[in-house]
C-alpha cells in the first residue's frame, strides 16, 4: 500500500512545538514525514487531565471480504477478524482500561468481547458509534452496482454532507449524532484510558472532533479493520497509531482511490 504518514493540523496553522517546545512551521513538521515524534498539535485548552482514546475499527466481517455495503447490517466476523479482534486484546491488555464503548452493530461487539471479558469491564453498546447508514445500498457487492446505485454513489460522493442516499444518511447526520458523544467522554473520564471499537466513518468523525481537525480533510485518513488509534488531550491534543508493534504519532494516510473506496465502507 502507498501509504504516508501525515500530522493532524492544517497547512496554514503555525502552531507545532517540536522535541525542546520551540514554534516550528508545519512545512517543517510534515518534511520529517516519518518522524512525528518531534511534532504536536497545540489545543487551545490548558489544565485539563490527560485522557486517552482508543479508537479501534472493528475486525475483518464475512461482508469485507465478499465487497459489500455494510453501514448498519450485520454480518458475523471472518477468521480473519476473529483473529483480530485477539490481537487487539494482545495489543491493550495490559493497559489501566476504565470504559470499553461499542456500538450495537454485531461487528463491533465481537471485536470488543476478547478484552472486555479478559478485562472484566462491561461492554457500554451506544448507538452513536453505529457506522453510517447507507439505506438502498445495504447488502450490494460494490462491483454490481446497478445502474441506479451507481449513480446514487454518485450523487453521494459529490454532496457527502447534504445528499440522502434514500434510506441513508449523510456524513451531516453522523457528526451530529456524535458530537454529545464525545463530549460525553470527555466529561465522564478525566485521567483515565478509554477503548471505542466503532467502525471507519464514525471513528474518523470522532477522531476529527477530538482533534478539533476539519472534518472535510479527517476523510483522507486510513483505517483497515482491527487498527488502532489512541488520542490523549489535556493541554494538548495528539494521535498515533499502533503498527508493526509500535506506536508511532500522527496518523497512517492512504491518498483516496475511488473505485476502492466503496469496498470499505463499513
């Protein structure tokens, strides 16, 4: 995959502090490409108590595998997102958990259940964290779209914020059915470590919210099935992401691919 690592902030903010708090552009911070650890993205919000979310997309499903629409259906995970969902119990368990999220989407349950019983914490199903509903295009094989579809994607993709695929929603209706959600969090975990297995619309959402990032850009971001990212706020705001067991800052970026964005959808 031709990936690239990129920080969360806009081209014309000046506010990144590298390693020793000095003021860097963000030119400089993005020409270290793979070198996020000097830079930070400054929140305008100061003594607050660290808090930091784990945000997990759900294991591999039986539908991800055959190229279907998901949204808010219910297909059982493959082998393969079984052994994800393991892997992220891997990942996390040793970690000071106070709160496992899921949302009510079979998919997302599963995933959380390995930790969560190993964990002994129960799982809080929120129905804020179900994917974006995709109404009519529920079930199809992206490579089948009938004609009709076809141009209903259509007329989504260029109005992804206003247009209703009939029986959907918008990515309008997702940001506003998260936005309590995540203040939620906020209120409710102060210096604690939180785990949200959610799927890839709603957690670039609430990535973006968290990050006080633009939504509209927050889209470009890459987020397979069973990857994890944390953010911690306080005075600051920052993102990483585990990979090849690490955990490296900014966020993992795939330049958008059209005809394969619809296959992961979910």
């Amino acid at each position: 995959m031709d990936a690239e690592w990129v920080h969360p902030a806009d081209e014309g903010q000046d506010d990144f502090l590298d390693s020793q708090d000095r003021k860097i552009s963000p030119r400089s911070c993005r020409q270290g490409r793979k070198d996020f650890r000097l830079c930070v993205f400054r929140s305008e919000r100061s003594g607050v108590r660290l808090i930091k979310i784990y945000i997990a997309r759900h294991g591999e499903t039986t539908w991800n595998v055959e190229g279907r629409i998901q949204g808010r259906s219910n297909p059982d995970l493959s082998p393969k997102g079984v052994a994800q969902s393991l892997a992220l119990l891997e990942q996390l368990k040793d970690r000071p958990l106070s709160a496992i999220y899921t949302s009510t989407l079979q998919r997302s349950i599963l995933t959380a259940q390995p930790i969560a019983k190993f964990l002994g914490l129960p799982m809080q199903e929120r129905p804020e964290l179900d994917e974006i509903a995709f109404g009519i295009m529920e079930g199809v094989q992206v490579l089948s779209l009938s004609e009709e579809l076809r141009k209903e994607w259509e007329r989504f993709k260029e109005n992804r914020f206003t247009y209703h695929i009939p029986g959907a929603e918008n990515y309008t209706d997702v940001a506003n059915r998260l936005k309590p959600f995540k203040e939620k969090i906020l209120r409710d975990h102060p210096g604690q470590e939180i785990l949200i297995i959610g799927h890839m619309i709603v957690n670039r959402f609430l990535i973006g919210m968290l990050l006080e990032y633009p939504l509209e850009e927050i889209q470009r971001v890459e987020q397979q099935n069973g990857f994890v990212y944390l953010v911690e706020r306080n005075g600051e705001a920052r993102v990483s992401h585990f990979m090849d067991g690490e955990i490296r800052e900014g966020f993992f970026y795939t330049p958008p691919k059209e005809p394969s964005e619809q296959s992961r959808r979910s």
